[in-house]
C-alpha cells in the first residue's frame, strides 16, 4: 500500500502519528520527507506554464494589471 499526505509541517502532532501507526499497524514502512515546490507543480502541464508564463511576462511589462479597490482593505 503507497499513501502520499501532504500537510504544513505545522500540523504534524500526535494525532497524525498515531493515525499513521493504526493505517500500517504491524508493517515496516518508510518515510521520505520533501519540500514542496509548488512551482514545479503549476509549470507540469503545458496550459498552466504558458498562462503563468504570459502572467509574469503581463507583470514585467506593466500589462494587464488589475488593482483592487484598497478601501475594503482598511
């Protein structure tokens, strides 16, 4: 059985453990640890990485922007 958790490192606590050990209760298991780059992620398929590629170039050059109205920020 191959189970992928994703979570801030945060929200590990003893909770979390011992729902580990109860899903492999009695089997050797192993624990790889790696930081996410969600970059790597949104670049994966060709529509996301031309949409966001065309987003920075839109941001480099003063294009496209749009500014919310900062009074409901106050």
């Amino acid at each position: 059985m191959q189970t992928v958790y994703q979570l801030n490192a945060d929200d590990l606590n003893e909770d979390f453990l011992e729902g580990l050990k109860t899903t492999f209760k009695h089997k050797e298991i192993e624990i790889v640890v790696y930081e996410r780059d969600e970059t790597v992620y949104l670049l994966s398929s060709a529509a996301n990485r031309s949409r966001l590629l065309e987003a920075i170039a839109d941001v480099e050059h003063e294009r496209n922007i749009v500014v919310p109205d900062q009074e409901q920020f106050q």
